[in-house]
C-alpha cells in the first residue's frame, strides 16, 4: 500500500496551506453559488419551472455545503482545550452529516412535487428558463473549476462533500437545459418535472454517499485507508515484539487517523528505541499520525480477562 505512504507523507507537509486555500476557496465560491441561486429561485418562479426551482433548490443545498464546510474550517482551527482534547476537529464531519441529511430532504420534497406535476404539467415558458439554466450551467463550471483548481477535494470528506454537491448541481443545469430546447421545440411540458427528477435523483445519491461517510467516521469506522491486519503483520514482525491485542483504529476527522494498540514486548528490548520504530513504521507507511502504543513484558499479558 505504497499509495497511502505518499499520502500520509505529503499530509504533514503542505497541509496548513491546503486548508488556507480551502477557506478561501470556499469563500468565493459560497459567495457566487448563494447569489446565483437567489437569481435562479426567481427565474424559477417567473417561468414557472420546476426544473429551475429544483436547480435552485440544489444550489441552496451548495451554499448550506459550502458554507458549512466553511464554518467546520473556522471551528477546526479552534485549539484543543480541556474539555475538547481533539479541539474542534469533528465538526466538519458533523458538517458533512447534516449537509447530506438536508441533501435528501430536498430530494424528496423535489420527487413529490415533481410526481404532482406529472399529471398536470403546467406552462413553462421554456425561453426564460433555458437562459437561466445557462446562467445557471456557467456559474456551477466557474464554481467547479475553482474548487478542483485550488482545494484539497480528494483527501477532504467535508470538500468532497461540497465538491459533489457543485457537480450535481452543474448537472442540474444541463437538466433544465435540457428541458427547456425539449420543451421549446416540441411543446414537451412533461420535460420540466422530468427534468427535476433526474437532478432528485442525483441529489438523492451524493446526500446518500456523504452521510454514509461521516457516519462511518462518527461510529469510529476503519479510515478507509487503513489495512488492520497489514497494520498488525507489519508490527508483530518488528524485532522484539511478540504480539499484538487491542488495536484500534479510527478517524478524527477527514486526513486525521489515529490508532492505539498493546504491544507484547519479550525480555531485555529496548522500548523507547522499539516505541520509536513502531510509530516511524505506522507514520510512513500508513500515514497514521497520531497514535498511542502501550508496550507491556509478556508476563503482563492477560489470558483471557481482560479487554
């Protein structure tokens, strides 16, 4: 698992101006994404186009993403104090939560509105909405861009988050597109709540995938790139080591895993020479960073009382 290594190893070093850049990025692109949304409700509503108000109702979501994954940022960086030993860490995968949470309450509400209008089909007048939607389709591009360009999007559950909820909604627009040249050209009425249902779909599967994720990480889930039985086979064969109980391994927050373990250690080793082998050996090759190793002599080990 080289891959994870290399991870783990650019981690610490260009990390801070990773998450100055994430900020700033964010920033701009909260900024645009909440304006054009406010213009896209209205052309929503001037059209009468579901397409555009499910658009919206998506780019709302993004700027909930957005902003939030900003606010978990600017909380993150709080240090950690008595009562908060992690410091703030958690609350961007807390961020994540509650943006996937309110990413399928959204798709559900579009869904039912959408199923209503099925029946029914109202008016839409296609030529507002498709400028709209490329206004729409353009800004989510410009938001896009801006996001892969200038932030960590891979490593990061909470940029990942916003990062998907852009894209959904940049798929929403050539949705709405979509709909208005099928409603333009053909008088398709059934296009628009079509349309909405598609980008329901979408919004339904990235709300679905980012609650997933932080859920994991909020009931102490493996970090993902963390192999157990590697991370034990790697350790028991460390000179002086004779076995290994009570590993655990989890996430703080997205980048930041941690692990503990009871290490047997036999007769006559030197354990702050091992002590510093086995977390060398957990830092650059599983990128773990923060962890903890209890060493104990062999007639210490429990046979089977204790945990």
């Amino acid at each position: 698992m080289g891959h994870s290594h290399d991870h783990g190893h650019s981690h610490g070093v260009g990390h801070s101006h990773i998450h100055t850049n994430n900020k700033k990025v964010l920033l701009i692109a909260f900024v645009l994404i909440t304006m054009f949304m406010v213009v896209e409700v209205i052309g929503g509503l001037l059209t009468n186009s579901l397409a555009l108000l499910a658009d919206a109702g998506h780019m709302l979501s993004d700027a909930v993403a957005l902003g939030l994954a900003l606010a978990a940022f600017k909380y993150g960086e709080r240090a950690a104090s008595n009562s908060k030993t992690y410091g703030y860490k958690r609350f961007e995968i807390l961020a994540a939560f509650i943006n996937g949470l309110t990413l399928i309450g959204i798709s559900g509400y579009i869904i039912y509105e959408a199923i209503t209008r099925y029946a029914d089909p109202p008016e839409v007048a296609s030529v507002g909405m498709l400028v709209f939607a490329v206004c729409g389709l353009l800004i989510n591009m410009i938001v896009a861009w801006i996001l892969m360009r200038g932030s960590d999007v891979k490593g990061n559950l909470n940029m990942r988050g916003a990062f998907l909820h852009v894209l959904g909604d940049l798929l929403g627009s050539v949705g709405a597109i979509a709909a208005g040249l099928l409603m333009l050209f053909f008088g398709w009425s059934i296009a628009d709540p079509i349309a909405s249902l598609l980008v329901a779909a979408l919004i339904l599967v990235s709300g679905f995938r980012v609650t997933r994720d932080s859920v994991h990480v909020l009931m102490e889930g493996k970090p993902a790139s963390v192999d157990v039985d590697e991370v034990k086979n790697e350790l028991q064969s460390l000179p002086g080591v004779l076995s290994i109980h009570d590993l655990h391994t989890w996430s703080i927050t997205s980048d930041f895993p941690a692990l503990t373990a009871h290490v047997v250690v036999g007769h006559g080793i030197d354990r702050d020479d091992l002590l510093k082998t086995a977390k060398r050996l957990l830092h650059d090759r599983f990128g773990i960073h923060h962890t903890t190793l209890q060493l104990e002599g062999e007639e210490k080990q429990c046979n089977h009382s204790c945990n």
